[in-house]
C-alpha cells in the first residue's frame, strides 16, 4: 500500500511540515546506524582482512561523509526540537519546525565552509 500524503491525520490537519520531519528523522537515523555499523567491521581487519580496507575507503570517501554529517546535524537538531516540545507542550510546533530546518541550513553552510 503506497502512502497518500493527502490524507487527513488523526487529528484532521493534513500532514505537514513535522510529519516531514519525522519522516526525514527516522530516515537520518537508519543513515546513522548503517554508517556505525559499516564502520565497525571496516574496523576490523583482522577478521576481514582487504574487504574491509576497501570497505574504509568507501567509508572515507566525501560523498559518504558529507551525507553522515548532514544526516547527524538533522538529526541532532530535530532530536533537541522532539526533547523541547516534550518538556514544553506549549511550545508552537510550526515555529520549532521552521528553527530546525533554518539551524540545519545554516550549521550545513558552515560545514562546508569549514569542514570540507
């Protein structure tokens, strides 16, 4: 069954620009872990040998770290916004949404103007 994102929520309101987020925070997560994992058995040589010395190369490529980077930059962020609007449920989710994706924007540009 494919997702029809003109569908209504539970709550009525059309999905919108935190269930974008969300989408977009389980995906940077799944990201994450594959990068972890695929780091740990780059780690180990011994057991892989020269797999796993390719498998670093890959790793290392910029490709690979510019999407990990940005991936752990949204993520971060998105994760401080999910910890803020659990302890403050009053806080506007709109205004919270916007902050994450402008922060993300700016914390991207200074990474590429420094980091790579």
């Amino acid at each position: 069954m494919f997702i029809n994102w003109t569908e209504r929520t539970i709550r009525g309101a059309p999905p919108g620009l935190n269930s974008f987020l969300w989408v977009l925070h389980r995906f940077t997560g799944l990201i994450i872990v594959t990068f972890l994992l695929l780091h740990i058995i780059a780690f180990a040589d011994s057991i892989f040998g020269v797999a796993a010395a390719n498998l670093n190369a890959f790793l290392n490529s910029k490709v690979v770290v510019v999407i990990t980077v940005e991936s752990l930059i949204f993520h971060m962020l998105n994760g401080i916004k999910i910890i803020v609007t659990d302890f403050l449920p009053f806080a506007d989710q709109k205004k919270l949404a916007a902050g994450v994706l402008v922060l993300f924007v700016l914390f991207s540009i200074i990474f590429f103007e420094v980091g790579l």
